[in-house]
C-alpha cells in the first residue's frame, strides 16, 4: 500500500488543500501567478491547515503594503 495516497481534496481560498496519508497536507495555490509558493504541513487539523493560510497571504498583503 502506498503512504502518499491523498484522503482528501479541499478548496479554500484560491488553494488546493490535499491530504495524505500521514494526515499532514499539500497546499498548493489554485492559479498563477504565486503570491504563496506550494508548502506541506506536519500532521494537523483541516482547520489548522486554514488558519496557516490565512496567516500566510495576511503576511503576504502586509509586505503588499510595505512595498
């Protein structure tokens, strides 16, 4: 049996949120361009991998604003 089986497959965002085997994710953006490069999480919640992304694009509009 292979380990990087995806369980799920979720939208959120303007990402592609995909779960594996081990419960740690692969979030990848929708479309280009990339304000968020592709990144994979350690084990953690559906709702934990959310908040990561919001985190990371209001980091992302914040060196927006500093530019």
């Amino acid at each position: 049996m292979r380990s990087d089986i995806a369980l799920k497959t979720i939208r959120y965002n303007g990402f592609v949120l995909v779960e594996q085997a081990n419960h740690s994710w692969q979030v990848r953006p929708e479309r280009s361009p990339m304000t968020v490069l592709p990144f994979r999480t350690p084990t953690c919640s559906l709702e934990d991998v959310k908040a990561l992304i919001d985190w990371k694009l209001s980091q992302e509009e914040q060196l927006i604003g500093v530019a």
